[in-house]
C-alpha cells in the first residue's frame, strides 16, 4: 500500500515535470509582471526625469504632470501612447506593458517642444 502511494505521487510528479517542460517549450509559461510606476513632471526645461528604465513584461503606469505654463502633452510613439494636451497643473494617468525591448524616445510634440529639450528615453531590458 505505502508503495503505491510512492509509485502515484512519482507518476503525478513525472507527469507534471513534463507538462510543464512541453508548455515552457512552446511559449506557454506565464511569469507574473511587475508594476512599475513612475512621476513624470513637465517644466519649463523639460522633461523631469527625461529617462526611464523598466523590465520586458512590466506594467508600466505613468502620471504626466504640467508645471509649465504653457500646453504640453507626452506621446510615446513606439508603443502607440498619446496623451491630451496638458495646461498647467493638469495631469494624465497612462498605463501600458513594456511587451518590446529596447530604447524608446518620447517627446512633447506640440509645436516647437521636441527641439527645444521636451523629449527622453523610456528604456526596457
């Protein structure tokens, strides 16, 4: 009797591993994701601070403040995220994943912003 409990726990077991190793294979394993979440403020000068950096797979979440008296907005094109055009004081909550790896610029794309320091990089390893 103890026997056959051992036998069935190593055959669950067995089975198990080999399901797993079959899912891991063929793109199947799920990892769980971080929350990463960051302030942005818009200055005068810019963009504070002008570079992220974040995992592949993390949840990104970003509140883009406007300090600046004049209108601004934050567009990261890569990943399809535009934001309202922001007057001072208000703010945009924006949340995405981080699903494509590497350096990503985002700007101001009012008139006149992105040449003039409204610009940054969102990094994701």
């Amino acid at each position: 009797m103890r026997r056959t409990r051992i036998l069935w726990v190593l055959i669950l077991l067995a089975i198990n591993v080999a399901v797993f190793t079959w899912n891991q294979q063929h793109g199947r394993v799920f990892t769980l994701t971080t929350r990463m979440s960051q302030t942005i403020m818009i200055t005068k000068t810019g963009f504070s601070p002008n570079h992220l950096t974040c995992k592949q797979g993390d949840t990104v979440s970003l509140v883009i403040r406007n300090t600046d008296s004049q209108t601004h907005n934050f567009t990261l094109t890569d990943y399809h995220i535009f934001s309202p055009d922001l007057k001072k004081d208000e703010l945009s909550t924006i949340e995405f994943q981080a699903i494509k790896k590497g350096t990503f610029p985002f700007v101001s794309d009012t008139p006149g912003h992105p040449e003039t320091g409204f610009s940054g990089t969102l990094e994701v390893k």
